[in-house]
C-alpha cells in the first residue's frame, strides 16, 4: 500500500508544475514514466495522485492514460 502521504506530496507538484509553467494548464500531461523520473518517485504513485486530481475535476483521463488538465490550481 503505497503512503496517502506521499501521493498528496505529488498531487501537490503537480499542481506546483501547472502554476509555474512546466505543465502546460489545458495541455496533454507527460507520460508516467516521465512524471515519475521528474519528481523522483514510481510509476504507481504518480498515478495515484493523477487519479486523485481526475477525482477533483483537475485532469482529465482517457484510455491508455493519456491526461489533460481541466483547470489551472486555485
């Protein structure tokens, strides 16, 4: 079971990533694999946090997990 801790900490980046810029807000996400090299953590738990923020209406996710977020962070 992965820590709920530490899939907050990336849902938190990723949020950081779109408010500064590296994430592009409407635009297509990096690849997990990509994602997970970046912020320094596995696979599995990006996409945790990717499934919490689709829970939040903040990304959108289509077959073979390609996401685009809905909204910039608040």
């Amino acid at each position: 079971m992965r820590s709920s801790n530490l899939i907050v900490q990336i849902r938190g980046q990723l949020l950081a990533h779109l408010a500064n810029g590296s994430l592009e807000a409407g635009g297509r996400l990096p690849a997990e694999r990509e994602l997970a090299a970046r912020l320094g953590v596995s696979r599995p738990s990006v996409r945790e946090a990717i499934k919490t923020l689709e829970a939040e209406a903040a990304s959108r996710c289509a077959m073979a997990r390609v996401c685009s977020w809905l909204v910039p962070p608040q």
